[in-house]
C-alpha cells in the first residue's frame, strides 16, 4: 500500500466527510476528524464522528452501514485503508479532551 501523504490523508478527509454529512441528519454531526492509524502493523484512517446529541433509533440504523458505504466511497478514489469509525457526543469528547489535559 502506498504511503499516506498529507495530500491523500486531505483526499480521503473529503470523501470520509462527505459520506458522513450524507448520511445523517442535518444538526446530527459537529465535527469529523480523520488521521492515520497504525494498528498491528497496518495503517489505517481512524475516524472520529462527534455528534450534538445521542443518535435516534433511525439514525443507528445509519450508523450499522456507514464502514461498508465509507470502504466503497474510499475505494473509488483509489483508498484502501481501512475506516475505523467512532462516534461520540459533543460532552463526550470534551470530557476526553479534559482528561487528556490534565498533568498526570
């Protein structure tokens, strides 16, 4: 696999974004971040979907075929790590960002 350069991480960012925002609701997601992940010696694009409020039931049925829609959307523009997708709340990810800062 080719390395990822910051030029097809950007690549990437755009089509994990727009699949995103197509998916849910318009008000449902503040903020998608993407950045490389390495894990077992494979790179991957972690993706972390934070959301202004809990998903509706309808909603999570979105949820369960968001990797498969990201995997093929990536692959159409020749990407083919893998999309691990997390998803949390606004208070969620604040709180993580709290933790993280605090001096240990």
């Amino acid at each position: 696999m080719d390395a990822l350069t910051e030029g097809t991480l950007a690549a990437a960012r755009r089509v994990i974004e727009e699949v995103v925002m197509r998916q849910f609701s318009p008000g449902v997601v503040a903020a998608v971040e993407v950045r490389p992940w390495v894990f077992e010696d494979e790179e991957d694009l972690w993706v972390e979907v934070v959301l202004v409020r809990p998903f509706s039931e309808a909603e999570r049925e979105k949820k369960a075929g968001l990797t498969t829609t990201l995997r093929d959307r990536l692959a159409e523009v020749g990407e083919r790590r893998f999309p691990v997708v997390d998803f949390m709340t606004k208070a969620e990810a604040l709180k993580m960002k709290r933790e993280a800062a605090r001096p240990y």
